[in-house]
C-alpha cells in the first residue's frame, strides 16, 4: 500500500486506531527483536483508573509489542532502578510542519487560503525529516497532534509520531479533527475581524451543511426529484462528518467566555468537541466537567500576559483536576516540547497529583481520540523512554527510546554538533 | 525621598534551621541566617536577643534569583501597542536611550517574580538597534516610584546588538533609515558600528577645538562605552558575530562585559575566556530562528569549563520565575548543584557588578533572599517567602496574588 492509498484510507475511515495499526502493518517494526528489560520503575501513563500508574519491574517486548510487564519480567538488561514510561505525546503544536520560526523557506504551518479551510490537511506539509523531530525524540517526546494554523477553520489535525522515515511511518491518525481557532486567533484580515464575525460565520457554516445522515430523506411523494443531487464537495463532507461527530472539533481557546462559546457550539451542533489552550478552564471548570469534553490545556506556565487570558494561573491543572476534568497537557512551543515534562512537574508542585501529571503527558491525549498511545501495558506497542530518574525532575535525563520495539538512535543536529566543539581543535 | 528608599527598620529576623545555600561554599545544613537592618548580620548565628525567629525546618534558603536580561516594564503586561515599549527602532544607534524611562512599574509580572524568588533584574531595551540604549537595574522592591527600585550601587550598562535582529528590522525598510543608515548585512551592520564608534573618536577631538560642536547624547555614551565606564551586554548568537564585535573591541579599545544569548559560544569559548567576557545564555532554548538552529544545551557547561563565568537568563518575564529550573537542567550536561545555583545568583551579580552586595549569602551582604519548600533545583519546589532587603515581598502563606 502506498503512501498516497494509505492517507486515502485513513481520512475515509475516520478512524484513528485503524489508520495507526495500517500505517505500520507492511512495515518492519513487526519484525523488530524481542528484548527484555528488568529491575525498573515502571509508569504506565494509563489514565487514572484505567489502571496501576506505577508498577515495579519489567519490560518484555516482541514483534513490536509489550509481551509482559511487572515484577515477574526479569533477566534481559537490568535498569537498576531507572524509570521506563511512555514518553510524552504532545497535544497541539506545529513540529514537523516548521522548523526555524524567522525562516519561511522553512514553515508550513500557517494557510491563509481562506478563513474557513477544512480541506487543508497537517499530512500534506508534515516532513518526517525535520531535524527537529531527533532532537525532541531523543529527549523523550514521541509523538504528538499537530495542528494547522490560520483563519478561523485551520483544517485537519494530525497524530504523528516523531520517529518513522516516511510520512506513512509517522502517521499515527489524519485526520483527527478540525481546528477551529476561538477569539481573536481566529480573526484575520481573509476572514472575520472579531469574536463577532468569527461565531457569526461558524454558524453559518454549520447551519448550512447538516450531517446527510442524520436529515430525514425526503418525502419522495410530496417532493419528486428534479434531477440527482449533486455529489457533496470534499469541505462539504468535512462538514458533515463535523456535524455528525465523526470528526472532531477541535476549539483553540484560552480565555474563558471562548472556552464557554466552545461549549455552546459544541451543545448546539452535537459536536464531538475537544477545548485546546484552556488557560482560563478554572473559571468554568465546572462548565467543563459536566459537558465531558475533551480538555487540553497549557501551558501549565502560561501567564496573565496577554488579554486573551488575563485570568492564567499556575494551578488551573490542579483546580480543574479538583472538578472532575480529565485533561491532557501541552506546551505548544515546538522547539521546547521536551519540556513538557517539567510542565507536568510544575503542575504537581502547584497541586495536581502525580499520577494524573504523568497521565496528562502521556496517554491521556491520545486516550481522547480513541489511541492507545503514550501508554503502556501488556498487548499495547512497545514504544517507550528510559530516565536515569523522575522524567519530571529537570536534572534527569533520557537514556534510550524504543519505538515499536526499535531502539531509536539519539543522534541529532545538536549531538553532532556537541561532538564536534566538545573537544576545540 | 531618601526616608522613602529605606525599607521600614524591623527587629532582627534570624531564620533557623534551613538548609542554606550561599552560593559562596558548601550548603550548611540546619543553618541559622540572621538579619539586621536589611544586611546579612550573620550567616550560622548566634541569633540577637529580640530577634523575630522562622523556624525553616526542611526549607532551603538561597540568595534571591538575579536576571541579567530582562525586559519587565518595558513590555508591560498585558501584551499589547500600548505597552510596546522596549525596541527604540527609529534609527540603528540610540545610546541616548535608557530602559528605565520605559518601565511600567504597575507591570504585574513584577510580582510573579517576586512570587518566584527573584530579586534583581536587568531591563535591557530590545535588540532592534546595533547601539540600543542604556539599562536599568532593578531591585523588585514593592514600591510605586522608580527611583525606589533602582539598584543604585550598579554601575551603568548598555546594550549592544549584532546579528539577524538589526539587518532585519533596518534592512527591509528605508522608511526607518532615510539617511542610508540602512543594515541589510553583517558586514554592513560591522561598517555601521565602525563609522558610529570613528564618529565618537571625531567628536571627542572636535570637542577639545575652538568652536567645539554642540554636545551629542548619543556619542557621549558611545564615548563612555570606548572608556570603559560603562559595561557593555552585546546581543549575540553566531560565532562569526561574536569574533567580528571582539575586532571592533579590541580596535576601539573596550571592554564586553558579557556577551547575551550567545548560544553559540560553545565554539569559540576559548577566545570568549581570553576577553574576560562573561555568557548569559538560555538552558536550551533553539529554533526559533537562523541563528539559534545551532545552539546545543550542554553551551553552559562547555563554555563555564573553559573558563566563562556562565549565568542563566530569561529575556521573559514568564522564565524569570523559574530560572531556577533552567538552571537545574544544567546537572544534566556535568554542572554540580552549587554551579547551577551560583549561574543564577553570584554570576550575574558579577556580570551588572553588583556582586559586593547581592548574590550570596554571605554578612554584610543585603538581605536578597528565596526561601524554598525543597532543593530550589527540584521541579516541585515552591517559593515559600522572599526577602529584598530584608523586607518580605513575597510570602506564600498570605500570597497578595491571583497565583
């Protein structure tokens, strides 16, 4: 199967899982070495009550999958201690699609076609060999949901994975929903000016284009067809899948009357809605555990910067935590998503608990779109990082990546460049 | 207005049982520091008849976190034109200007650094400008004037800049420089700096002659600057701009004091070491543009082996409150502990010359202090109390902010 077949595929079924395991079925991760790895500290990013957050023990892996796990796993290499976890699984960033931010020779990540693009798709600008891509894997980072920016309907997000040398290999599910850009990041010159403009023709946009499947046919006695209907344009069926809840909705918004808007919307239109951003989620934090969306929010640092979230404090994870949301954290920063560690950890010093940091980085994400990813347990795939410590903890370090049972090589732009300064000739 | 600069006289307040981290020796654990008129009076006791105590059993105490590169108050919070107020981008060289004219000092990120333990900072204007202006050191005293927040034992500074940032804020318009001031190049920003720095040379001797020209406000800095009195932060990333400002140093006869961002200073660290200059770098921040793609995280510990005094910066008013965990990432690439405490304390002290009075926790020194509820280099340590001058301005337990 190609590339072009596969992508085709993925965006006809929708759906992600499916798409993630087609995407590696004809590739060699399958053949990988069986490797066992025991004595370690094991956290599994399970979301909280799916299962242990942290177990002690092992790890065995074959044909790219975790085969056992525990303290009965033993022999192999011995970790001495060191912690085995998921890696982290970014939430909504641009890696992959741009690399030097004052370069745009070097910059995919922004369409303005229009305002409401939902044909525009992450995997059509995605370059697997970014550079970028080692360097944030070999501290741990691997993979995450890219989103295109631009107008108020950016386009068709994508989980990508940050190793694999093709864009079928990266590929772990196109699309994965549409951006919908709240506030004034949705404003641009091509389109609406204000949070006025910006709601008024998302309406429109959805009140034109109800899901074909949920619009009872027509009576076919009182109205005789003319001539067939004319097939739905691609944006067409976007939008109906939209409206049918067989795409997500996928709402940037941080300040907190966008984040109810978002909820509006979402109520209105039965959208399958994840809120991204969130900065100011504790003043509606209630509003968020009851409508049971998905929440990713971050970064943890945000700051009272700016007037779209004048309201961002350190311990919106927490308070939200405290309410009964579930959520997964971001950074955003492509350059610094290996810092999403250190996010989760100074969620924990202001009052989120350990286990839902760790998950918040890891699978908790993934978990919103039906993917497995960023977790691990017995049957899942072997994809996963080893810290000499606490990954929270700045001072600890990334020692090995395994990707569907494949030991990653660290080397990157940075390594090379370390070994060629460290010693001046 | 000298009654307003004094923090109000308190009783001694000695804090006991911390661990205690100088940043001048080996932590001291179970150590007592005692505080006497807004100075260290005391670091190990004995603790003054009628002294306030705080027991700080399990807390660290460390000297307050100095930022040599900020931009507080001259980009006010919330973002926005109206708090635009650090880039002078009229024209390539404004010595003239000075950061201190512009700070907000109703910007509210002053009290989230607080809030982060730190305790004096330095407002550089932008890196638009070849020549940018002069800085403002700053206590983050909680005071409504600005001439309570100066730091006024810091000796003068100014930024210079070189590199992508100036050709590209000059180089696309000629609006901004009618009088074919234009940098479209390195070469042309290096030629730009050359006649500014011949032009101050021209001045000085035509200021001696009959009929002297009127005074310059630019080119009297720029003198300064050839006399070295005043100390010189040059906004830098490449090698090759790092090299081409040590030519046009070493021509006109002065000193850089530190060079910042500098990521590239890895490659040329030992001609960085033979200047004398000193690094303010990012932990590992890259990417974000041409001249930042080679920046690697271990540009700290290399370029401090070869001899560099080596500070952590934030150029962010959101970094600033955590540079201690940028600093703490350093242990990764061979920093101990004490290095990674002293790149955000003693260090830049050094660099803004201030260091006979902050920086350390040592007597006589002023009472610039962060009390931590853990190792302040453990993700999950909170700032519990800080100190300037003695004076709480920062107290977790009756935390006068939103965080």
């Amino acid at each position: 199967m190609n590339r072009r077949d596969l992508l085709r595929n993925a965006a006809i079924v929708g759906a992600a899982a499916l798409a993630g395991r087609r995407a590696f079925a004809d590739e060699p991760w399958s053949a990988a070495p069986a490797m066992t790895w025991s004595n370690g500290r094991i956290l599994t990013g399970l979301p909280i009550g799916a299962g242990d957050a942290e177990i002690r023990g092992g790890v065995r892996v074959e044909g790219g999958k975790i085969v056992a796990m525990g303290p009965d796993v033993t022999g192999g290499t011995d970790l001495a201690g060191a912690t085995v976890w998921p890696g982290t699984w970014e939430t909504g960033t641009t890696i992959g699609l741009a690399d030097i931010d004052l370069e745009p020779s070097t910059r995919d990540d922004v369409e303005t076609l229009d305002a409401f693009q939902p044909q525009v798709r992450v995997v059509d600008g995605f370059n697997p060999q970014s550079e970028v891509l080692p360097v944030l894997r070999a501290r741990g980072v691997l993979g995450a949901l890219v989103l295109p920016g631009g107008g108020v309907v950016s386009g068709q997000a994508a989980w990508m994975r940050t190793s694999g040398a093709t864009l079928a290999d990266a590929t772990v599910m196109a699309p994965a929903g549409l951006v919908v850009n709240l506030g004034k990041a949705g404003a641009s010159d091509k389109g609406p000016t204000s949070r006025l403009g910006v709601l008024a023709r998302l309406r429109d946009v959805l009140d034109a284009n109800p899901d074909p499947a949920a619009v009872p046919p027509p009576d076919k006695k009182k109205h005789a067809p003319v001539e067939p209907p004319k097939p739905p344009t691609r944006a067409e069926v976007l939008w109906h899948d939209l409206r049918g809840g067989r795409l997500k909705a996928l709402f940037v918004a941080d300040r907190a009357s966008d984040i109810e808007l978002a909820l509006d919307l979402a109520s209105e239109y039965a959208l399958d809605a994840v809120i991204i951003g969130a900065a100011e989620g504790w003043m509606v934090a209630r509003q968020l555990a009851d409508a049971r969306c998905g929440v990713v929010l971050g970064p943890v640092t945000v700051q009272p910067d700016s007037w779209a979230h004048p309201n961002a404090r350190y311990d919106n994870a927490a308070l939200l935590h405290a309410a009964g949301v579930t959520f997964g954290i971001r950074i955003g920063d492509p350059h610094r998503t290996y810092d999403l560690t250190t996010e989760a950890g100074i969620a924990v010093a202001w009052g989120l608990p350990y286990a839902a940091a760790v998950a918040a980085i890891t699978g908790n994400s993934p978990a919103l779109f039906g993917l497995d990813q960023g977790t691990l347990r017995v049957g899942g795939e072997a994809s996963f990082v080893v810290s000499d410590g606490d990954p929270l903890e700045p001072r600890s370090s990334v020692k090995k990546v395994v990707v569907l049972g494949v030991d990653q090589p660290l080397v990157n732009h940075q390594t090379e460049l370390y070994d060629r300064f460290k010693v001046l000739r | 207005m000298l009654l307003l600069c004094l923090p109000a006289l308190a009783a001694d307040l000695a804090i006991l049982h911390a661990t205690v981290l100088t940043a001048a020796g080996p932590p001291i654990a179970d150590g007592t520091v005692v505080i006497h008129d807004g100075v260290i009076a005391s670091v190990g006791g004995p603790v003054p008849a009628g002294a306030e105590t705080l027991d700080a059993t399990g807390m660290y105490l460390a000297p307050g976190t100095i930022d040599p590169h900020s931009h507080m108050g001259d980009y006010s919070w919330p973002d926005g034109n109206g708090h635009s107020d650090g880039n002078e981008a009229s024209e390539p060289f404004t010595p003239r200007v000075w950061a201190g004219d512009s700070v907000n000092l109703e910007d509210p990120a002053f009290e989230l650094a607080r809030a982060g333990g730190v305790t004096t900072i330095q407002v550089l204007p932008g890196s638009a400008n070849l020549v940018g202006g002069r800085s403002a050191v700053l206590k983050l005293r909680q005071r409504r004037l600005l001439d309570q927040m100066l730091f006024k034992a810091a000796p003068p500074g100014i930024k210079m800049a070189i590199g992508e940032n100036p050709k590209r804020v000059y180089g696309a318009s000629t609006e901004l420089a009618p009088d074919g001031d234009q940098l479209q190049t390195r070469m042309g920003e290096f030629a730009a700096l050359r006649r500014e720095f011949q032009a101050a040379l021209d001045y000085r001797d035509a200021r001696k002659r009959p009929n002297p020209p009127a005074r310059d406000l630019d080119l009297d800095v720029i003198l300064d600057v050839i006399d070295d009195k005043i100390l010189v932060h040059l906004h830098c990333y490449e090698t090759n701009d790092i090299l081409g400002m040590y030519r046009i140093a070493d021509q006109y006869g002065f000193h850089i004091q530190s060079l910042q961002h500098g990521l590239e200073a890895y490659k040329v660290r030992d001609v960085i070491a033979a200047h004398g200059t000193m690094l303010a770098t990012f932990s590992d921040w890259w990417g974000f543009k041409l001249e930042a793609w080679d920046a690697i995280p271990q540009n700290a510990v290399l370029s401090s082996q070869a001899g560099v005094g080596v500070s952590m910066h934030s150029d962010s008013a959101s970094f600033v409150q955590r540079l201690n965990l940028e600093a703490a990432k350093m242990l990764r690439y061979g920093w101990t502990a004490d290095q990674a405490l002293q790149s955000i304390t003693i260090v830049p002290a050094r660099m803004l010359g201030v260091e006979a009075k902050v920086g350390s926790i040592e007597v006589g020194k002023d009472a610039d202090l962060a009390l931590y509820n853990g190792d302040p280099l453990s993700v999950y340590s909170r700032v519990q109390r800080t100190w300037i001058d003695g004076e709480v301005v920062y107290d977790r337990a009756g935390a006068g902010v939103a965080q």
